[in-house]
C-alpha cells in the first residue's frame, strides 16, 4: 500500500496558480461585495487554498462609484482615524469619504476583512480599484466574474 498518497499537499509560492479576476461592483452592497473580494483574494474558493500562503488570486474591482450601502450608512457610517497628536481625531461620514474617493470605500472594506498580518498586507496588493470602467490590467487580460454565482 503506497503510503505517500495520503500526504496532504500545501500550496506554496511557486505551486500556486493565480489568476486574474474582473469584478462589477455596480449595484452591489459594499459590505457583501468585500467580504466576496475577500474570499477571492485570500484563496478560499481553491482546492488547494493554505492559509499561511499567497494563494489567492488579483482582483480588479470596477464601478466602485457605484456601489450601494444600506439603510442611513451614508450618513451614520463613520472612519476614525488620529493625527497621531493630542486631540487628533478626525471622522468622516461614509458620503463625505466617498465625494472624496469613492475606491476608498471598496479598499478599508475589504482591507478590513482581511488578516491583520504581514500576509494581509501581501494580500492587500493584490486588490485594484476603480471607479470607471476603465482599468489599466488588460495585458493581464483579467477573467470577469459574476458575485452573484458565489456563496
């Protein structure tokens, strides 16, 4: 009986095959659209996905302007940051952030459900948005995916 069938095979660098996505966020909600982008980016969809590993694939996400939120989050949504000195708290409303750049949106929330980690860093590169349909991957030539037929 041949025992070295049974290893289980963990993908790395070099073994992993990924590829390049185009997903439509045009009438999308953003929290359902990141954690989907998420999942592509990390790998999860894969049968060989590890989770230490870069395994996942780059994504383009177009139409970032867009994308819909629900209820009063327009208003009621707010980012945090800090200066770094005393007092320096500042807050945006998630439609003053968007009259800004609305691909900053679609970035702190998929940048958010990623690991808070080294390997989540490397994953963030692979994420690019854009707020037209225009992008600036096509020598890649980029496979363009439906979120709906996701789970």
């Amino acid at each position: 009986m041949n025992t070295l069938s049974y290893k289980t095979v963990s993908a790395n660098k070099e073994t992993a095959n990924k590829e390049w996505l185009v997903v439509d966020a045009d009438g999308q909600t953003l929290g359902r659209l990141a954690s989907k982008v998420a999942m592509l980016i990390r790998g999860k969809y894969k049968t060989n996905y590890t989770p230490h590993v870069d395994c996942g694939d780059n994504v383009v996400v177009i139409n970032a302007e867009k994308i819909n939120l629900s209820g009063k989050k327009w208003s009621d949504k707010s980012y945090i940051r800090h200066t770094g000195y005393p007092g320096g708290q500042r807050s945006l409303s998630a439609s003053e952030m968007f009259q800004k750049d609305p691909t900053r949106l679609v970035e702190k929330a998929v940048k958010g459900m990623l690991p808070k980690n080294k390997l989540g860093s490397a994953l963030y590169k692979n994420l690019y948005v854009y707020a037209g349909t225009e992008h600036k991957h096509d020598a890649q030539t980029p496979k363009a995916i439906n979120l709906n037929d996701l789970r």
